[in-house]
C-alpha cells in the first residue's frame, strides 16, 4: 500500500516537473513530510513558496496555512489542500461572528480615544486577519507575538487577542504584564463573562482558545525528567499551558526550537513540548550530533487534523493536477484577500 502510494506520488511529480512544489509544515507526518520540496513553520513555507514560478502550491499542512498561501502567492499560482478536511482545531474556536461580538460589546463600553485593538495569531481564518486589517489590528505569529503586542500598546490601551489564550498569556507575561492585566474572555458570555472592573483593568483580553495537542503537556511531565536529569534542558512551544512555559528553559516557535537544538552541544539532553512528529525529526536528525532528544509527553500528542493529509490524499491530488483537473483549491473571496495581506505585510514591517 506504502509503496504504492510512494510511486504513484512519484510519477505524478514526474509528470508534473516544475509546475508544481509541495510543501509541508513541521507537524507533518513522516510518509508525507519526505515527498515535499519545501518545508518550514507556515509564514516561511508561504512565502517560499511564492517565490518560486510553480503553478500549484500543493499545502501540505491545515486549512489556515493554505490560506496564507494564497494570499502571499501571485494570482496565477493555485493552492491546492489535498483533504480540505484538514483544519486547525485551534483557529476554528474564533469565527468572525463571535469576534465581532466581543468587538461591539468591547467597543460600546471603551473610550475611543483609549481603546482596543484586535489581534489575530497567524492560526486563524482569513477573514479574521481581514478583520484586525479592517479594525486597526494586525497578525503575529509565535516568534514575533511580543514584537507585534508592543506595536499596539503604543498605539491603544487594550488588546483583543485571539484565538490562542496561551500564546497571548505567555508574551504578555514576558512585557511584565499581571494576571489580572489578562483575563480570557468566554465568548460563550455575554461582555465574555468579565466585570466592569476585570475589563477596566485587563490590557489582554484573552480569547478563550487553544491547541489540544499542546494542551497535552503538563508540569509534571517537566518535573520529572528534571529529576532523572538534572542537566537536562526544556523546551516548548508558546501554544502551551503557562505552566509549562513557566517550567521550561526555553520557549518559541517551531523555527526556534529546530534552531535552538541545532546550535546547542554535543551530548546535551532535551525535553521538548511541542507535535510528535516534528520531535520524532529532530530526535533522528540530532541523533548523529550525540544530543539526546525526547518528546514531554507519554501520550502520544499530534496534530490529528494535518495528519489528514496523508499518503492517498497526496497522491490523489497530484495525479488530478497532472491530468488537468484542479483538485481541493483554496481561494480566499476579495476583499478579505487584499485586506489579509495588508495586515500580514504590515506585521512583517513591524517585526523586522
Ligand atoms: O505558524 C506555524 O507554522 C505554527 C503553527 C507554529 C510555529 O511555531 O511555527
Ligand atoms: Fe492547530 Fe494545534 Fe494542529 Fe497547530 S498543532 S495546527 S494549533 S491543532
């Protein structure tokens, strides 16, 4: 079946030559992650991507990181998902109907002059970037979140963040801010479920979201391998708990945990929060370095949902471009394309 798959991936490849890139983002799993010609976090991967004169983008990833794609790349380029199954769990609790919500309920309580702005974590719908460009809001990604939060404290008192309470929580720790200065807003309440007072005093609004993979990781798991290892090093991805971020040695993006391993020593030890598959590479690329890597948790934590994209779907959707047939497109609708551009192109200005 395995090898079936492989050649029939191959020969469409084939057959296709440069008019077609795949690309697959860290989370990727191992049968599918190895046909790619571009890999990377989902920001770099776009605009790799349209960079290159392929006419189809075949986005190995989920939904919203396809999307991005097709906002970043040329008119000509086509985006294709091969499972449009393929979701974010994460980006799906943020819907712009609940978000707009939030924001006239927000924004009829608030003084203007002082106000809110929205921010969107790149996991998320195209027509939330949409929105934050549309509201004097803007997009950040898990490297630049503390870069881009800066960018609006100088510009308004609040922020409205969504859909990652944990990545918001953990970069306004990190500028100095309390918990009281960041309580989650419940969007299943009205005003999301906070007093006067709470909203008075709140700089973040925390949107009440989060990745359930990440969610997986727990404290204990830290305190334990620190017991059998008092030399070892952690490290974990900002979609965890505060707890766990708290608990580890070093916290950032997938970029950022690939690099931070890379340039470590020979022999070193590590512990790292963040999906199976990208620990299960790096364990055997480092492997040959003498580090030591093992995943935080003893359940199996992945991203289910990009693991859709497997082997068939692959292969079934580069066998229809080689015929002529544009299988499982992703076309973001004008205006929201344009407007999500803007606000992508303005959070690259503000985090250089
Ligand atoms: O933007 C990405 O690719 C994601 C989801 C995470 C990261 O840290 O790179
Ligand atoms: Fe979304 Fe979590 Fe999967 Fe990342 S790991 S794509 S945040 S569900």
């Amino acid at each position: 079946q395995d090898e079936v798959c492989t050649q029939r991936i191959v020969a469409a490849k084939q057959k296709l030559g440069k008019r077609a890139i795949i690309l697959a983002h860290h989370y990727q799993r191992a049968d599918v992650y190895r046909h790619a010609d571009l890999t990377g976090d989902s920001l770099k991967l776009s605009y790799l991507a349209a960079q290159t004169d392929a006419d189809f983008l075949v986005f190995c990833g989920v939904h919203f990181m396809a999307e991005v794609a097709d906002i970043l790349s040329s008119p000509e380029q086509t985006v294709i998902l091969p499972d449009l199954s393929a979701g974010c769990s994460m980006a799906d609790m943020a819907n712009l109907t609940k978000v707009e919500r939030a924001w006239r309920e927000l924004t009829e309580v608030l003084d203007p002059d002082e106000g809110v702005t929205p921010v969107t974590y790149i996991n998320s719908s195209a027509d939330l970037k949409a929105f934050c460009g549309q509201h004097g809001g803007i997009v950040c990604t898990s490297s630049n979140a503390v870069k881009i939060l800066q960018w609006a404290f100088d510009r308004r008192e609040k922020v409205l963040f969504f859909p990652d309470q944990h990545l918001g929580r953990w970069s306004g720790y990190k500028m100095g801010l309390s918990s009281d200065e960041m309580p989650v807003w419940d969007f299943d309440e009205p005003m999301g479920g906070l007093t006067p007072e709470q909203i008075e005093k709140a700089k973040i609004l925390l949107w009440k979201g989060h990745c359930s993979v990440h969610q997986m990781f727990q404290p204990q798991h830290i305190l334990r391998f620190r017991n059998q290892y008092p030399d070892g090093l952690v490290i974990s991805h900002p979609e965890c708990s505060f707890e766990v971020c708290k608990a580890s040695d070093f916290v950032g993006s997938t970029e950022y945990i690939i690099n931070t391993i890379r340039a470590a020593k020979a022999g070193t030890r590590w512990l790292v929060g963040t999906e199976l598959n990208l620990v299960g590479r790096i364990a055997e690329e480092f492997k040959s370095e003498g580090k030591i890597i093992q995943f935080m948790s003893p359940m199996v934590c992945m991203c289910s949902t990009m693991a859709r994209i497997d082997p068939q779907h692959l292969a079934w959707s580069l066998e229809n471009l080689a015929e002529g047939r544009v299988v499982n497109q992703i076309s973001v609708p004008e205006p929201q394309a344009s407007l999500a551009r803007l606000t992508l192109e303005k959070m690259l200005e503000v985090s250089k």
